[in-house]
C-alpha cells in the first residue's frame, strides 16, 4: 500500500475569461509526497501548470510566490495530470490533503477539460481529508491550519508556505506522526491540552475564545492555508 499526500495551488479565473464557464480556479501547481506501509517518505514530485484562461492573480501572485514567468513552459492540464499519474504509478494507493479542496478541483476541472483517467477514479475512492482526520484526532470539531497543526507539533515548517511541494511535505509529517499514538500524544500535548476540558467542563479556547479565534477555522469552505 502506498500513500499520498498532495497539495495544489489554484490560480483564480478573472471574470472576462469566464464568461459562462464553469470554472472558477485553474491549477498551476501539483506537490505530492510518496509514502511506503509505514508512512516514510520514499519520492517527492513537484511541477507547475500552465492555465488556459489568462494571466497569474496578483494576489495569488503574492500567496504563492508563482509569477507568469515562472509558468513558462510548464505543461497543460492534461500533460501535467498524465505526467503525475505516471509518478503516482500503480497498486493499491490511499491519497490525502488537508481538506477535500484539492481532490474537488481535480474533479472540477477535469470534467471541464474533459480529462478522465483510471488515476483519477481510484482518487475519487480512496482519498482521504486529513484535516478533518487531525481535528478527529484532537477531539475538535473546529478546522485547525496546516500552519498551526504544524507549529503544535513542534516542528519547523519547511519551505515557503503556499507552495505546493512544501506543504505537501509538512502534512505528510504531521500524518506520520498520527499514526504513532504515543509519539502523537506526546508531541502534541501542548494542543490537546488547549482541547481538553478541565474539571468545570471548560478548555482554554472556551475561556479564551479571542486568542485563539486567529488559530482555528469553524467552517473551512475554501481552499486550505
């Protein structure tokens, strides 16, 4: 069994290319962590997309890191995806992210791009939110960054924050650890003793719901930070 944790960067389409589409943001970045049984890292893959309609936000410019020229000579759509599932390769596969935003945008846009693969339906069926998995695990029903669950298990984010291989490869750490119930305990007493309740049936995010409101998400509808 392999795993494989993917983040994706999403370039907004501007309403004069939209017109009556029905497609709201393009891909222009997959990041993918490959894993063995035992979730230790075993490859990497990393590549830019080239959209079709229009030229890089100037907000997702400055989120990202990810200019037009840095796009130049990147493959479509359809190319990157192929190129992507050869690295995915095949067996029995179980994919992540934090959220089910990414596996929505490969829907989304593959439909309109009409781009069916074999790798995309076994995506559809075996992929897995680790977001909402992590906030399981803590005993939450609130949405946490991958910034924050980063942070909490005292780990050092590595790379740029907002670029696909980087936090691809921070997630797929955080999902190792959750897998070693002891190690996970004790990494992460810190947060889970914000979420446990005390003998008065508080926690501190009750008593403290300003400080930490920056921290946690209610409702997570867009796409993860």
């Amino acid at each position: 069994m392999k795993h494989i944790m993917i983040d994706l960067e999403m370039n907004k389409i501007k309403k004069q290319y939209r017109d009556d589409k029905k497609l709201a943001n393009e891909l222009i970045e997959i990041g993918a962590v490959k894993m063995d049984d035992d979730f230790n890292e075993v490859d990497r893959y990393q590549s830019y997309v080239m959209p079709d309609y229009g030229k890089m936000d100037s907000h997702i410019i400055k989120l990202t890191g990810i200019t037009d020229e840095k796009l130049e000579g990147a493959p479509g759509f359809k190319d990157a995806m192929q190129d992507f599932e050869k690295w995915i390769g095949g067996g029995a596969v179980t994919f992540y992210s934090w959220s089910m935003a990414d596996i929505r945008q490969f829907q989304t846009e593959s439909a309109f791009k009409e781009y069916q693969s074999e790798t995309l339906r076994k995506m559809e069926k075996n992929w897995i939110d680790f977001q909402e998995e992590y906030s399981r695990l803590l005993g939450i029903d609130k949405r946490i960054k991958l910034k924050q669950a980063v942070s909490s298990a005292d780990y050092d984010f590595k790379g740029a924050q907002h670029t696909a291989l980087a936090d691809a490869v921070n997630t797929a750490e955080i999902l190792k650890l959750s897998k070693n119930p002891q190690e996970f305990e004790r990494v992460m007493k810190p947060i889970l003793d914000l979420f446990r309740k005390d003998q008065g049936g508080s926690t501190l995010i009750d008593m403290c719901p300003e400080f930490f409101a920056e921290a946690l998400k209610k409702d997570e509808t867009k796409k993860k930070e």
